[in-house]
C-alpha cells in the first residue's frame, strides 16, 4: 500500500546509453514480463497492499506517525538502492526527470504518506483504504474544474456515483461523527487522493527518460525530507515502543509494501492491458476491508457494503471508459503505494 502511481511505461525495458554526440538515450533492452508472471505479481501486490492497510494501523500503535514514515521509506530506499547497484544502474537522474523526482516524491509518495498516518489512527483500514482508492474519481472531478475538460455523459454518470458512495460510507448512519478524529480523518483522506489526483494531472503530459524504478528511488529519497523535518519537529521526544509488532510492522511496510510494491506495480503495468491492471488494483482496497474486519474486528455494516459497492461501481466505470478510450478525456490507469 501506498501511493497510488500513474504512470505510462512502454511494453518493453529500457536501457541507457549514448549516441554519438554523448547525449544520453534509450535502448530496447528486454521484453516485459510474461503474462502469466504480471498475473501472479497483481495476486501478490493485493496479498500485500491490501493487508498493508491494517498493519500501518497497527504500526502507528507503537511509532509515532511520522517516524513511522521515516523509518518505512529508509527501508524502502535501502531496498532499492541494493535492487539498483545489483542491476549497475544507481545513478542520478537526469535534469529533464527532475519534475517527476519532485512531484512523484512530494506529491505522490510523502504528501500521501504523511496524511495517511495522520488519518489512519482515527479510522478503521477497510474505509480508508477505499477513500485512498478513489483517486480516478478526483483526476474526473478535476480535469472538469481546472481544465475546463467537460466529461462525457458516461463519464459523468460515473463521477455521480462514486461521489454518492463516498456520501453514503461517511454519513451519520455509517460511523460516528462524534468520535475524536472520525470526520476530520476522512476529510484527510479525501484531501489525500485529490491531491493524489492533481499530481497524476500534473505529472502524466511529461515526456519520461529514465525508467521508473530507477526514478522511484530518488522519489523516495525526496519524500524523505519533508517526513523528517515534520519527525524531529513533532515526534521529537515520544516514545517508540519497540516489540515484534512495531519491527514486523515497520519492516513489512518499507520492504514489502513499499519496495516491492512499486517494482510490482511497475511491472503489471507494462505487461497487462490498462483494463485489466485499473480493474486488478480494486482488489487491494477490498482485500484492506475484509483484512480490518478479520484481524481487527472492524465492522461491516449494510450502509458500508452498499457505499462500497457504489464507490467501487463509479471507479470501475471510470476505469474502463479511461481504459477502453470511450471518454473524452480518458484519465490514466492507476497502481497505488
């Protein structure tokens, strides 16, 4: 779990080299992964991300938020530094990637982080997981406001309806505004994948040169920073109540939902149809609901299944129109943490 990526990638790898005026370019390096390998990697990203939501919220029992991010994205960055230095390609990116560094690692990977942590001690991992997940329904909202993009007919239906799941899954009659940080939490949320939206809008006109994995890596080191500061100004002083939960939790966070997942991710991405990766994705906020009710006794109550299901409907509708080119402004595929 973890930020959610939008990112277009060709069919096959790149490798960097120069022509002969020493000027950096691309080189068809090897094909993707087979079919059968991005299938079982999208079963594995949901085993991973899915869950991933109640073991943050575990996690953030016994670190303080923004330690908690520090330490999960060090891992992550120490993990794909040794991916990159085995692969001979830890270098730094080139000028021309830099808004994508920037972005990708304030926008899409520390701002999310950092907002969260903030949200999720208030609120149970199944909803919000699915609100982080409603993404596709604010790149729609937004391209409408800012751009002036009008959507099409279908593409309006479906923004309706995942805006009256979201109505339905933070109403009186499905949780209680009255308890601390409820409603201000899923305010956060909310904000979170906006923003998350905004920055898909900003980042998906550039024109990529370095491969993804190898940008991620630099991405993480940038949303490092502001984590920190926020650590030393606010979580300056409290305690870290270390235990096999709180190591399980920071390790299965930094290495398994963020390192692996934004190399999985990656890979599903250039190797299944965008349908097929947009529709596969919605696994992991389903798989966050049924793992909170499971391990964390979250209930499910009749409001929340049918406010799931709306929300889920207009982000699958979204998805496919994108997919399929049957909007008028089709809104890229999405892969999360």
């Amino acid at each position: 779990m973890g930020p959610i990526s939008l990112r277009g990638e060709s069919q096959e790898a790149t490798a960097r080299g120069t022509d002969d005026l020493g000027n950096r370019v691309h080189q068809v390096a090897s094909p993707t992964a087979t079919f059968a390998v991005a299938c079982l990697l999208a079963v594995l990203l949901a085993a991973v991300w899915g869950p991933g939501w109640t073991v943050d919220k575990l996690g953030l029992e016994a670190v303080p938020p923004f330690t908690y991010g520090v330490l999960r994205l060090g891992i992550a960055a120490i993990v794909l530094a040794l991916v990159l230095m085995a692969r001979g390609r830890l270098e730094r990116p080139s000028r021309h990637d830099m808004p994508i560094v920037l972005g990708g690692g304030l926008g899409q990977i520390g701002a999310s982080l950092i907002l969260m942590n903030i949200a999720l001690p208030f609120l149970p991992a199944g909803r919000t997981a699915l609100l982080a997940y409603t993404t596709p329904i604010w790149v729609a909202g937004l391209q409408a406001v800012v751009f002036r993009a009008r959507p099409s007919k279908r593409e309006a239906i479906a923004l309706v309806l995942g805006l009256a799941g979201i109505g339905l899954l933070i109403n009186p009659a499905s949780i209680d505004w009255r308890a601390p940080g409820v409603l201000v939490g899923s305010g956060i949320m909310l904000m979170s994948a906006a923003l998350m939206g905004g920055t898909i809008l900003l980042l998906r006109h550039h024109r990529w040169e370095g491969p993804t994995l190898d940008l991620i890596f630099w991405e993480t080191l940038v949303a490092l920073v502001p984590l920190g500061l926020l650590a030393v100004a606010f979580d300056a002083g409290k305690p870290i109540n270390w235990g096999v939960q709180a190591l399980f939790c920071v390790l299965y966070s930094g290495a398994l939902e963020s390192a692996f997942g934004y190399w999985a991710s990656q890979t599903i991405q250039r190797a299944l149809p965008p349908m097929a990766t947009s529709v596969i994705l919605l696994a992991v906020p389903i798989v966050g609901i049924f793992t909170g009710a499971v391990v964390l006794g979250e209930t499910i109550s009749l409001g929340h299944l049918v406010g799931f299901d709306v929300t889920l409907t207009g982000i699958v509708t979204l998805s496919l129109l994108a997919s399929n080119g049957q909007g008028r402004h089709p809104i890229p595929k999405a892969s999360a943490e």
